[in-house]
C-alpha cells in the first residue's frame, strides 16, 4: 500500500489509493459484504483482509504499510494488517473501536479513515503505540507508505501534487493517481518485484457513498 489521498470536489470528496505489492502476491476481487448489518464494498486480500473498504452511509478505512518510519520486521505477527480494516468497518463506532483495539504483535501500520460526518482522521500504530490526529477534510491530504518513502518523498510529493491539482479536477487527481507519476523520488528503494497493482477509487457525497471503483492494473506472478 503506497499512496493515499482524500481531495475535497465540489459537492463530494474523493478517496483514491494506489496499492503497491509484490507482484508475486495473489490477486485480490472486489467483494460486497454485509458485516453486523453494514453493507461493505472491499477488495479481499489473499491474506483475508482489504487495505481500502467504504461502506454505504460514506464511511472509509484506507490502509497503509508502516508507521511514521520505515520499520524492521519482527515475524511472526499476530494477525494481518488487513483484518484490522474489516474489524474496524464492522464497528458500531469506528474511533471508538480504534482506541480499543488490541494490536499488540500487529505489524506497524498507518490507517486514514474518512466518516460519514466528513470528519478526517489519520491513526498510525508504530509496533508500540497508537498515534491519532484529526485533519481537515476541506483541504488536500496525501499519505504515502513509509516501507517504500522517506518523508523527504513525502514532501516532494505534496508539492508535486498540489501543483497538479491547480485547479482541482476529477481528471487531475486521476493524473496524479497514474503510475509512474509519483514514483519519481530520489529516495525511494529500489524493489523490482514492487509494483502499482491496483488503484481504487471512492466517492462520498453529502448522502453517502456514490461509488466505489476497484481496478487490478497487472496480472500478479502465482
């Protein structure tokens, strides 16, 4: 999981995530499920889980790998990161939920999660602690996966980006969201099996969700 922004038009906002894995993983198909009487659009991992779920009333989890740095495994772990997702989106009370939530032996991680009130939030767990921030959600926010970015790439990204989005358009944020059009950063590890392999696309409007669009962008190495 690499990159992820939540971009405020017009009357909606615009979730958008490009995920990045080996290509050596399992491919993952979109699913609609219902979990304690939600209605949930995800696309299901091999490992079980999502890294990105919306449900009808507009409410979205997006995950992405590490916390603020880029950390040392420890294997085995408890549980998948992705699972977290599920659990969340199952909740009555999704902050809630995340402040009690056991992730003692859960990989390091980094969750946005975008509620049907429009609020914004960001959580990171760092292996030790849990980390959360509220930010606006009338502004431009860009997240970017600490396992493959140091946060000088974060930055030069911003910029990028916000030069991009001017003026702010569905057809810019698709452009920004093309591969290949963030990945040139001076820091960013050099992982040939690592690719885009899928980008996802939510829109939530002041009624909930509008749509959700699931595209696998390589066939995955089995």
């Amino acid at each position: 999981m690499c990159l992820v922004s939540v971009i405020p038009l017009d009357d909606h906002w615009v979730i958008s995530s490009n995920r990045d894995e080996s290509i050596h993983r399992g491919p993952a198909f979109l699913e609609k499920s219902v979990l304690h009487a939600k209605r949930i659009e995800f696309p299901r991992d091999t490992a079980g889980g999502t890294w990105i779920a919306a449900d009808e009333d507009g409410h979205c989890v997006v995950l992405l790998n590490g916390g603020f740095v880029a950390h040392k495994r420890k294997l085995p772990y408890r549980k998948s990161r992705g699972l977290i997702v599920l659990d969340l989106m199952a909740a009555d009370h999704i902050v809630e939920a995340w402040y009690q939530m056991n992730l003692d032996n859960i990989e390091p991680f980094t969750l946005v999660y975008f509620s049907a009130d429009k609020e914004l939030f960001s959580w990171v767990w760092d292996g030790e602690n849990k980390h959360g921030k509220a930010l606006d959600s009338s502004e431009i926010n860009i997240w970017m996966s600490s396992t493959l970015y140091d946060p000088k790439d974060l930055e030069e990204n911003r910029q990028r980006f916000n030069n991009r989005l001017d003026p702010v358009s569905m057809e810019a944020i698709l452009h920004c969201h093309q591969e290949g059009e963030y990945k040139h950063v001076k820091h960013r590890p050099k992982v040939e099996v690592v690719e885009t392999v899928s980008r996802t696309q939510i829109i939530v409007g002041k009624n909930g969700l509008r749509s959700f669009d699931y595209t696998p962008l390589v066939d995955p190495l089995i």
